[in-house]
C-alpha cells in the first residue's frame, strides 16, 4: 500500500514513518469521542499532519463541531454526527460503529467510560482508547477505579487490543515512572506533584483553569482526597483536596526554582491507582495551578461550601493568551536516591493551544500510533505502563522534554545531585514529530 498524498499537510517523518511501518497495514477507520473539546481540538490541528495514515475519521460530540482556522471537518476530511452518550443512546454508539466499520475509538469525551467500554467491548471489533476514568458512581475514584478494572480482568474475552487512561496524567507520567523503574529497579515510593501556573495574559475578571472544568471541580472539590497506600489500599480523607495540602517547596525545589512555592491539594489520579496497585507503594499527587484562581477557589468554596462549573471558565492559549506553564514531576524514592522526571510545557511557545493541551495530546497520539502500528499483538487492556517496548515511550520522549535528575540521599535528608539528563530518549527507530 502506497501513502496517499491527497492531504494538504503532511509531516515528513511521519510519512517516512508510515513508510517503513505501515506498507502492509490496512488504513484503520477512526471514531472520536468529545470531538468539541479542547483536548480534541489540539489532537485534531496535529491529526492533520498524520491523516494519511487514516481511512475514515468520524467525529461525535453532544456539542456541534464549530471548527476554526486551526481545524475544519473539510480539512479534516471528516465527518460529524452529533451525538450524547447515555443510557438510551447506546444502541446508537453500537449501531454506528458497526455501520462504519470503526477500527478504533478514541474517548476524549466526559462521558462515564464504563458506559463506552461496555459498546465497544460488546462490538468487539474496535480498540478503544480513552484519557480517563469518568464515572457515574458516587463512590470516591480510587474506589470505583479498582472496582471497574478488577471487573474487567474477569471477561473471558476481549476481541482486541485496549489502552485506557493515556493523556499526560494518566498517560505520560506513567511511562516516565516505569521507565524509571526498568533503570532503578522498583521504587519504595511515588510522588506526583503539577503546579500549573497558566494565566491569561490581559486582565479577565473571570478565574481560569486548562482544564475540562467540570473534571477539575470533581477532582479537586466533589471527592474526596485520596492516597494510595499499596496494591487495593486506599486512604480517603475528606471532604476534599481544599482540606488537604501540602508545601510544594520541598519537592519542587531540587529541580524547579521559583521564588516562592504554593500549596499543593492531595487528589486522586488514574496513575496513583494503576501504579499503586503494579507495584504495591504508596502512590500520591499533589496538584495546584496560578494562585489567583486558588484563592478564588477556597474563598468560593467557604462562602457557599461548594464550587460550581460555572465559577470557572476554560483557558486554551487560542482567542485569550496565556502566560506560565504546566510543570508535571514524578519523583521516585529509593532507600539511598531519589529519581526525578520533570516536563514544563509553556504556553508562551504555542500559538495553537496550551501548554496543558499539548502535554495531554502528545500522550494520546503516543498511544494511537502504538494501535496503528499494531504494536499490541494480545487482545486485552494495557496501560500506559505496560507500553514500554511498544511505539509509545518512543513517541514520548521524541515530542517531550522529559528531564531526569538522580539525587544521593545525604544522612541529614539533605539531596546531591548525582547526573541530570535535560532530554531522555527512549526506544529505538526513526523519530517520530507529533
């Protein structure tokens, strides 16, 4: 099979790519979920760059599709059909990817992921990949994470390959952690911190994050703060990460100077169970973002004891600049170091979304050119961190400064640094641009 040309933007390497990969690959056909989104309109200005590699590409979202200068559905070559998934809609999801022959769906809806994996498990012809665990149970996520993935591992069969929570966390930071732990060896411990010091450039009234609103009410104000202290071990604390903090110095410190640093808010991620549960650890995350918003938040939160979607708007870097960036470590304790991987996505060096939106984008297109490249031979589902020999990690590392520090852990708790790598790379092959 020649590669098309009949796109108007192509990526030289990843025609090289598809090139020596895919020569005798059929063209998958590709459904996405939250087509409206900002997560998905990032994924879609770079999707452009690699549609060749693509048969047919669907868009759904219970939204319509406005597209913009960055992406169109006729630049796209796409089609959109809108669509909300429920309960009543699911003979709908079913009957379209039957009636289109979809290869793969790519979930970056808000939709309750069990309801989705149950349609495209019961089609059993499409690998499904989606960015997180959104749920309709009332149960805290670590709790209803273990109870929805310990329900899968007793299926008798799934048809095809699946790669669930792959983004930048969940997605990303997973496969730093195993990559860090295929070179240390298992660590005692794992500690995730973000501070994500996104701000809009002019004034604005309004308190911004850049991140799905509603996602960030519920991880941050409607569950409870979560550690894991092992395999299927959990620690709620409630009623929430408000309650819950924690000084960013001490971890921040060794590898981001700042002049000062803020207090982090225990949540609960994807990540910390998965890699909690692989390893049997004690995982946490500890998440803030620009400190006007922060203080917005709490003072909202005392005066009505709740916060709301509408107290907060969406910032992606397109019609309202932004300043600051997205800083994501993962430090890694041992008995005598302490591993670090750090990536700062800025948005002063994007112009076509936010520092957050590329970080998320660069794990989701790490996981779909892995099922394009029919890289994962077992039906089954994976995790970011099972990903390591897989096109993945390669891809990853190809599109994002991840810096590697190791620290000697001195006797009066005190950190040397032993080496820093600005740059990992890993995997083998032609490299790959997003």
């Amino acid at each position: 099979m020649e590669c098309s040309f009949e796109h108007d933007i192509l990526d030289l390497m990843s025609v090289l790519w598809y090139n020596s990969q895919m020569q005798t690959k059929q063209k998958k056909n590709l459904l996405i979920l939250g087509a409206s989104g900002a997560v998905a309109h990032t994924t879609l200005i770079y999707l452009k760059n690699h549609r060749h590699l693509l048969d047919k590409l669907i868009l759904t979202d219970q939204r319509n599709f406005e597209g913009d200068s960055f992406e169109s559905l006729k630049g796209l070559d796409a089609t959109f059909i809108r669509l909300q998934i429920s309960k009543e809609t699911e003979k709908d999801l079913l009957n379209l990817l039957k009636e289109e022959k979809i290869d793969v769906v790519l979930d970056l809806s808000d939709a309750p992921t069990e309801r989705v994996a149950k349609v495209i498990f019961e089609y059993g012809k499409a690998s499904y990949i989606c960015c997180a665990f959104c749920t309709e149970s009332f149960a805290p996520l670590g709790e209803a994470l273990n109870e929805w993935t310990d329900e899968q591992k007793k299926r008798k069969k799934l048809g095809m390959p699946h790669i669930l929570f792959t983004g930048m966390n969940p997605g990303a930071v997973d496969v730093w952690a195993a990559i860090g732990a295929k070179k240390f060896g298992k660590p005692l411990e794992m500690t995730e911190f973000e501070y994500d010091t996104s701000r809009f450039m002019k004034m604005h009234k309004e308190k911004m994050v850049t991140w799905c609103v509603a996602e960030f009410v519920i991880e941050l104000v409607t569950d409870p703060a979560e550690i894991i202290l092992g395999d299927h071990k959990i620690k709620s604390m409630y009623p929430n990460g408000l309650f819950y903090t924690e000084d960013l110095g001490p971890l921040f410190s060794p590898i981001l100077k700042l002049e000062k640093y803020p207090q982090g808010c225990v949540v609960t991620h994807e990540e910390c169970v998965t890699l909690g549960n692989r390893w049997d650890i004690p995982c946490r995350f500890i998440y803030t973002v620009n400190q006007e918003t922060m203080n917005f938040i709490r003072k909202t939160y005392e005066a009505k004891g709740k916060l709301e979607d509408t107290d907060l708007v969406l910032a992606n870097n397109l019609k309202d600049e932004l300043l600051g960036s997205d800083n994501i470590a993962v430090r890694l304790d041992y008995k005598d170091k302490a591993v670090y991987y750090f990536n700062s996505a800025s948005n002063e060096s994007l112009k076509e979304c936010s520092g957050t939106d590329y970080q998320v984008t660069t794990g989701v297109f790490a996981a779909l050119f892995t099922i394009l490249n029919d890289d994962l031979k077992k039906p089954g589902i994976y995790y970011p961190e099972d990903l390591l020999d897989t096109t993945f990690a390669k891809f990853l590392t190809d599109n994002m400064m991840i810096q590697e520090f190791v620290f000697e852990k001195r006797k009066n708790g005190e950190l040397r640094l032993l080496s820093h790598e600005p740059h990992i790379s890993y995997g083998e092959g032609p490299f790959v641009k997003i």
